[in-house]
C-alpha cells in the first residue's frame, strides 16, 4: 500500500488516484466508507515538520495522511508566503539546524503539492473571532477566515495567543498528526485491496466478455467436436492400463506436492498477513484516540460561499453545483432559494479567487505561488 502511495505523481492523492481509475460509481462507495477529515495548518507547524522531515529522511505523519488522501491540509496564502520567507532565511535556518536550500526544495516537491493554499481575501469578516482577531493580528486573520470557511476537524497552530479562540490544537499535534497517519494507513490497506479485487474484476469480466464474443463466432459444431475430444482424452487416461497404474503409484507424491505448495504459500503469505493485522490494529486505536480527543465545534454555514467551500474541501473531486446541493442537503442543510443551481452558480462565479471552475466543475482554487 505504502509502495502505491510513493508512486503518487505531486498533487495526486491515492483516494484520488482510485477513483480515478476504477470510476465513479466507486466513489459514492468509497465516500460511504471513509470520511475525509479536513485540517487547517499555520506558520510554526509547517517549519517544524519541514525540519522533521529533513532529520529523518522520510516523510512525516501529517504528509503520508495528506498524500493518501483521508486528511485534506489546508492553509492560507499567507501562511505560504511566511514560510517560504522562513526558510530562505539562512541565519534562522541556522538556528533551527536547517540547511537553508535543503529546506525550500523539500518544501516545494513535498509540502506544495500536498497542500491547498486559500486565499480569503476578498470575504467579509466571517465571524464575530474573526473581527476580533482583526484588533490583535491582522496576519492571523487570513488562517481564521480559512478555519471558519472550512469547519476543519483539527486546526494545527501554536499562537494559542491570538487564535485560541477557534479551538486550535498547540500542545499533543504531533499525536493527533500520527492518529491521522495510523487512520489512513488503515483505509489505505481497505481501499488497496477493494482497488485490486475491483480491477482483477473489471478484468475478468472484460476477458471474459470477449472471450464469450469470440465463442459466438465459432460454429457450434466446432464446440461440440472439442468437448467430445476432450472427453476422449479424459476417458482414455482413466481407462488406459499403463496411465491409469502410472496415477495410481503417484498418487501420494502428487497428494504431498500440493500439500508442500500449499504449505509455502501460507508460509509467504503469514508475514504479509501479521502486517495487515499490525495496520489494521493501529487505525482502530487512532480512531478511538480521535474519538475520545477534544472535537472542534462545527458551526453551520450562513452563506453560500460557506456551504459550498466546507463541500468542496471534503471531496475526493470536483462536483458540479448540483452535486454540491446534494452533498449540502445530505449534510443536512437545506437551500431556500427558488433556483438553487442558478444561485449557487453566480456566487460561485463571483468569487474567482476561491472557486475555479473546469469543465462544469468546481473546486477550491489553489495558489502554490
């Protein structure tokens, strides 16, 4: 599964990369079995798990959750800008024992494209936390605007100071990031082996369809004469004196080769069954660590704009607006308006920093740069 996961081109996530190959009738299953959670990141989180990442090589909790696909990351421009400045610091990288070029490369190939970048901008203050905020530090007020468009389950920061009002985790983020990891690597593993079953599927009945194609085209008594010929082998084994004593006197050696080949196959097969037991375990003790950790409270959406982001940030694809509707109303919100599609259709066109639009589907817009 993890090997799957490395292969993932920048900006693919494996939940993604699934639907995409085995189709969209397999997303609405998928989407019934694994919920994405939703995380909004600040400054001082990003350049401590960049530098984690650099002392260890690998990737960290927080990203392998991302690439997979069961934890969506989200921050703001300015959140972006702030730590590309950070890194291109020398004397700071120092300080934080950071190589300086090192850091801004793993930044972009790793964290870049594992993360959405908003710009909020062009909202009105979206809540009351917001406006106050405004009066303590107008760079925090970006990564505010971001949590209370998207009601994220986890907000990742550390300036409990200034945006301890919107339910942040400071202290343990590191565990929650590694109860993320354990959870994705657990519907990764489900999702791997619904993904083989549904492709080895797709496969046999696209073989055989045309094998079943090819026998129409074949005259029937073709058919007939092979099936005849097949059963005069069969029966000229078993009457033949010299092959019928040949089974007989090696019928203990051909009974122990199938059982040592059956025996070697469960023998391969026991270490890659501990693993999936071990993953399995792990993801069922993260859920319940999630469960039983603190929970962000959800407040519900007031505006279109709000709705339609929170949907948005939750699915695995672009939607068109009425698949938005559904998924809203599925959510339990209802749309008032006389024509939904049509309204929602001019807000989200209105607001072309934060929703883009490709082939009559819409998602949130994105700036790496």
């Amino acid at each position: 599964m993890i090997d799957s996961v490395d292969a993932l081109q920048p900006g693919q996530t494996f939940l993604g990369l699934t639907v995409h190959v085995l189709g969209e009738s397999y997303r609405t299953s998928l989407a019934s079995q694994h919920r994405i959670r939703v995380g909004v990141i600040d400054t001082d989180i990003l350049l401590g798990d960049v530098r984690h990442s650099l002392q260890t090589g690998c990737y960290t909790s927080l990203i392998e959750a991302a690439r997979m696909g069961t934890l969506r990351v989200f921050a703001s421009t300015t959140v972006r800008d702030e730590v590309w400045e950070k890194l291109g610091n020398e004397e700071l990288m120092k300080k934080l024992g950071m190589d300086s070029s090192l850091a801004l490369r793993r930044w972009q190939q790793v964290y870049l494209p594992r993360i959405t970048f908003l710009d909020p901008t062009g909202l009105p203050l979206l809540s009351k936390r917001v406006m106050e905020l405004q009066d303590k530090d107008r760079d925090d007020v970006p990564t505010g605007q971001v949590i209370e468009l998207l009601q994220p389950d986890v907000a990742f920061c550390f300036n409990t100071r200034h945006l301890g009002a919107f339910e942040v985790t400071a202290r343990g983020w590191v565990w929650v990031a590694v109860a993320y990891r354990d959870l994705s690597r657990q519907q990764g593993l489900i999702v791997s082996i619904h993904c083989g079953s549904g492709l080895a599927l797709q496969g046999m009945m696209a073989t055989a369809s045309g094998a079943y194609s090819l026998a129409l085209k074949v005259d029937q008594k073709v058919w007939l004469g092979l099936l005849l010929a097949l059963l005069g082998i069969c029966s000229f084994v078993l009457v033949h004196p010299p092959s019928r004593r040949w089974l007989l006197e090696h019928k203990e050696d051909l009974a122990r080769a199938a059982q040592s080949g059956i025996r070697r196959l469960g023998e391969g097969l026991a270490p890659v069954m501990s693993h999936m037991a071990a993953i399995e375990q792990k993801g069922r003790e993260a859920e319940e660590r999630l469960a039983q950790g603190r929970h962000r409270t959800i407040t519900r959406p007031r505006s279109i704009v709000q709705v339609s982001a929170m949907v948005l940030a939750r699915s695995l694809r672009p939607l068109r607006v009425d698949e938005i509707i559904q998924q809203m109303e599925h959510d339990g919100y209802r749309a008032t308006m006389e024509d939904p599609e049509r309204s929602f259709r001019e807000v989200l066109g209105a607001q072309s920093r934060l929703f883009v639009e490709e082939e009559g589907r819409w998602s949130l817009k994105s700036y790496l740069a």
